[in-house]
C-alpha cells in the first residue's frame, strides 16, 4: 500500500490569494510523496503492461481541469492529486514484455511540468528525455482527477521504481539502482514460464481425472453384468424344476 503526503511549497504572501501570479517570478509547486518500494517481482506482477521502447515525444503539461487552465481556488488550497499538473509522454514501442497491446505506441502520464507562470515538480514520479531508450513498467490509470482527461493513456507502477533507462551496454539504471537488463527479463519471463507450467499441471489433473472417471465408469458397468448375468441363469433354473415338480404332481393325481 502507498501513502502519499502532499505539501504544496510557495511564496507565503500568495498562500492566501487565489492561484494568479502578477509578479515577475515564477510560483513554484512542490509535491512530496513517501511511497514504499516494490521488487522486480512485485513490479511486474502489479503491471497492466510492460514494454522496451524509446521516448519520441513529451507533449505539453496541462492542468488536470475540464478546459486545462489553472484551477481558480487559494494556493494552498491545492490538494493532490485532485490538483495537478501533468505532462504525457509518447513511447514508441519496440517490444511488449507483458500483455502486449496492438499499438505500437503508447502515452505515459507523469505527474509534473510548467503551465505559465505555475511550476509543478515532484520526487516521486520519473523524468523522461526525447530519444531515451526506456524499460517501463505500466498500469492503467484509475485516478479520478486524470483517468479520462484526454487521450487513453498509462501510468508508471511505483513512480520512479518503475522506469528504467536502458544503456548500450547493458545496464537498466533507476535513480535508486542499477542492474542488466538481461536481470529484469529474466524476472518478467518467470510469470510466462510459470503459467505455462500451470497450464500443463492442469491439463495433466484433468487428463488424469478423465481417465479415472473412465475407469471408474468401466468397473461399475461391469459389476452391473456381472450380476444380471448371475441372476439369469438362478431364474431360469426355478422355473425349470418348478415345471418339473409340476408335471410330477400331475402324474400322481392320474394315478
């Protein structure tokens, strides 16, 4: 689970006006957020996506607003993330490493950018850099203040956990590590390998059920004629000497 604490940091003399800037300098927006580092494991697992691509374009930042201008409320009445800057980023794919899509690109959201004289940054969410070469890890964003203002789009799984710049030789590096990414692949095909062992575990259970049920099948139509056909000839055998005890009774009233 992540907690998160937004703190909102600018001039105090414009905290208590409404977020206009009439100055010459810049407002600054500073956002905080603690959050607890996942694995590689718990990264792909909690990704919707995972793809090796490289950062084409970083498109505009706008306010999270309906017509993305600045919100008209007190400075530090700012809340996160119901307030925010973003800014998208298009990622051309070059590989899919889990739940591929048919697009070849797709647009990352990250929390961040300069709207005017605003300035919004925070230490959590990753930077990118037009034509870097990216290892990310994605999941579909569920936020109510970003989730269906504008295009389809997705976030990075624990912020700047979940993005790796990828070197020439080898290396995928994060703010807090560095690794091969030969290391990070074989973490993400551990989850294939492991549901297709699944799958042939299960298809073998069920094969094994079926033919148990056959056999089962089998031996119980076989205890069914093997007393039908005991009780067919105990029948037939009455009757015989039933009739024969017959005929000799009547021979001795004749007599």
């Amino acid at each position: 689970m992540l907690t998160l604490n937004a703190l909102a940091l600018s001039n105090p003399s414009n905290d208590n006006t409404e977020l206009e800037n009439n100055s010459n300098e810049a407002i600054g927006i500073d956002i905080c957020i603690d959050f607890i580092p996942y694995t590689h494991e718990e990264l792909r697992d909690k990704s919707d996506t995972i793809v090796i691509g490289t950062v084409k374009e970083i498109l505009p930042p706008s306010w999270n607003t309906i017509d993305g201008k600045k919100p008209k409320k007190l400075l530090n009445k700012l809340e996160y993330p119901d307030d925010i800057i973003y800014t998208d980023i298009v990622i051309s794919v070059d590989e899919y490493l889990k739940n591929p899509l048919s697009s070849r690109e797709l647009i990352v959201r990250v929390t961040g950018g300069t709207v005017g004289d605003f300035s919004m940054t925070t230490d959590a969410d990753p930077s990118f850099n037009a034509g870097e070469k990216v290892l990310v890890y994605l999941r579909k964003d569920e936020s109510p203040s970003t989730k269906d203002i504008g295009p389809e789009h997705f976030i990075v799984t624990d912020f700047y956990r979940g993005k790796y710049t990828l070197t020439d030789d080898g290396k995928a590096i994060t703010p807090d590590e560095t690794v091969t990414l030969e290391e990070l692949l074989s973490t993400i095909n551990q989850t294939d390998n492991n549901t297709n062992d699944t799958e042939v575990s299960d298809n073998k259970e069920t094969a094994n059920k079926e033919t148990a049920n056959k056999e089962t099948a089998g031996k119980q139509e076989g205890v069914g004629s093997t007393i039908q056909s005991k009780r067919i000839p105990f029948m037939s055998s009455f009757w015989m000497l039933a009739a024969v005890f017959g005929a000799v009774i009547c021979i001795r009233k004749r007599e």
